[in-house]
C-alpha cells in the first residue's frame, strides 16, 4: 500500500474505533498476529485483535462518549505517525474507578506500521498519568 493509503486506513482506525465504537473495525484493520505496544498498563503487550478488544471494552466502558481528534497525520514508508487527543466523560467503572461524571483531556502519539492493508505493530505514548490525576482529583475533591 501506498503512504497516502495507510493515512487514510489509519484515519479509519480512530474514527470508526473510537469515535463510532466500530469493534468490527479491530478486526477488520489489526492483523491477527498484530502486536501493541503502550496501548494499555505499562509492560503490557497486546497481542491480536481480541486483545485489543479487550482494552477497547475496558475504556470505552468508562468512556462511551469518546471522541478522539488527530491533531498531525503523517507517514513514511510502512509506518503511519498519528499526534492526537481525546475528550471524553467518565461514566463507567470499566477502570475499576467509580464514575466521576467528570470531563477530561488526553493526549497521544500513535506510530503504526501497516502491511498488506492490516496494522501489524502499533506503539502508543499516551499521558495515563494525566487521565488518572483527572479522575482521582475528581473522586478526592468528591469525597470532601
């Protein structure tokens, strides 16, 4: 595939994943051997798409009304580089956190690598560290 293809397959990705909550997306874009990397809890490797969703469950449960932006789109041979953010609301306790009903903002840089039309290996940075200092600054102030 050509670089402006896997853009727009990587397009497709974070609207139909997560801005529509498309499963069948993960299994029509992960290759069945595909591995992620800082997608979910540090050190955990995704393995698949029943991996991923997995990890789909588990956020958008806590976040059904997701809605990610891609802030920069770009790429390079087989990689595809995606910078973006999402705003959501905390309604579910799919984090093992009770819902806090409370409005945050993440960021995050995305790199996939595509092949014959399937995303094989994806890395994710994403700040985890200010999503839970939102819902846990929430839940404290909550308690008070």
């Amino acid at each position: 595939m050509s670089v402006e293809e896997n853009i727009v397959l990587m397009r497709r990705w974070f609207k139909e994943v997560w801005n529509e909550g498309r499963v069948q997306t993960i299994y029509d874009l992960l290759d069945e051997n595909g591995i992620g990397i800082g997608q979910d809890a540090p050190g955990v490797v995704i393995h698949g798409p029943a991996d991923f969703v997995r990890l789909f469950n588990r956020l958008h449960g806590a976040f059904p009304d997701i809605k990610v932006t891609l802030e920069d789109v770009f790429g390079a041979d087989d990689k595809v580089t995606v910078r973006w953010s999402a705003v959501m609301t905390h309604t579910g306790d799919h984090l093992g956190i009770p819902p806090t009903n409370k409005s945050v903002r993440i960021t995050g840089i995305t790199i996939a690598r595509i092949a014959n039309g399937k995303i094989v290996q994806g890395w994710d940075n994403w700040d985890q560290l200010a999503l839970m200092q939102q819902l846990t600054t929430t839940a404290a102030a909550a308690a008070h």
